[in-house]
C-alpha cells in the first residue's frame, strides 16, 4: 500500500534569541530558509507545506511548487504553527515536521528517515546521534489528535514524550542536527563549516 506523507516546514517564528529573521541569514552564500526547502525531497511528499509569517517566506515556498500557508499569529507560538500545518495535510498517513534552522541537514538524511517509517509505519520516526533525538520527526497520522491539542509553545517533543516506546531514531552526524537559536550559534556553524 502506498502511503501518503506530508511534509511541514515551520517557517513562522518570531526568533526573539536571535534577534532578527534569523531565517533570512547566510550559511556558505545561502539563506538558512532556502537551505532548508532545498533540503527536502519534495517528490517523496505528496505534499509539502511551508508555514510562515514572511512574505519572502511565501515566495520561496511558491518557487519550490511548495503549498503556502501564512501564520498570522506567529505569538501563538510553535503549537499553531503545526495545528496549521497539520490541518492542511489532515489527509495523509503521516506527516513529517521540519524546523528551517538545521542548515546542516541533508536531503539524504531525510529520504533515509522516510524509509526507516515505512518499515515501522506505526511509530514516530526522527533523526538523532549518539541516542539524542533531534530534528525532524516523522509522526504517523494515530498522533495528529494529541498534536493538534498542543498549546503554545508546546511542541512535538510532548507527543514523543507521553509515547517514547513509539519512537525510533535514525543515526546521523551531530552537525546535522545543529540548529541556529542565537547569532552566536550562527558564527559557530560558520567557523566549522
């Protein structure tokens, strides 16, 4: 049976750590936002959803052929941002959420989590290392109610929480998983990269 994955880009925060759009900075000459779509292996998706409060940010995702929904309540924290999401794609077997500042992250990384759920479509699949999850996650569609009743701030992370016997881990290099909170962050990545 072939299963119907969606994909969630979470493109809308207010970034307040960072002090600006953090989305629009520059890893090796490409904007963490754009890294992120190009990062995604959108014909694996029947379809990939970018949630933003950008203007630029909508422009991206119409570029990449990516459906575009506009946060207009980015204060309502990371919780809407998926509830949007999520509302948008409610008719696919499992949805996968991906944060825009992991400019590391590779596109081989992704399609490999994919195949890791489709020989456990039952759990809730991530990348991790060294046992530490990070992102994204990959949520089979039995989760999208307790998803859709998260509130503000509250993520993903108190789904897989309440259920950690249902998730399981693909292994990848650390600096995949490395997202920019802080301009200090940033520089880091820049050094090392």
């Amino acid at each position: 049976m072939d299963r119907k994955i969606g994909c969630v880009l979470m493109a809308a925060g207010n970034a307040r750590r960072f002090g600006d759009n953090k989305l629009y900075a520059q890893v090796e000459g490409k904007t963490l936002l754009r890294r992120a779509m190009e990062s995604i292996p959108g014909q694996l998706f029947s379809t990939v959803a970018v949630v933003t409060q950008y203007p630029e940010g909508e422009e991206m995702a119409r570029e990449f052929g990516f459906l575009c929904i506009r946060n207009a309540h980015p204060d309502w924290g990371i919780s809407h941002t998926i509830r949007l999401g999520l509302e948008a794609l409610s008719g696919c077997d499992a949805v996968l959420f991906q944060v825009s500042d992991q400019p590391l992250l590779r596109r081989s990384s992704i399609e490999a989590l994919i195949g890791l759920w489709l020989q456990r479509p039952d759990h809730i699949a991530a990348l991790g290392h060294g046992g530490v999850r990070g992102n994204p996650c990959l949520f089979p569609a039995r989760f999208f109610p307790e998803l859709l009743s998260l509130s503000e701030d509250h993520g993903g992370n108190m789904v897989i929480r309440a259920h950690e016997e249902s998730l399981i881990l693909l292994e990848v290099a650390e600096e995949e998983l490395h997202d920019v909170d802080t301009v200090e962050a940033l520089a880091e990545l820049r050094k090392n990269s």
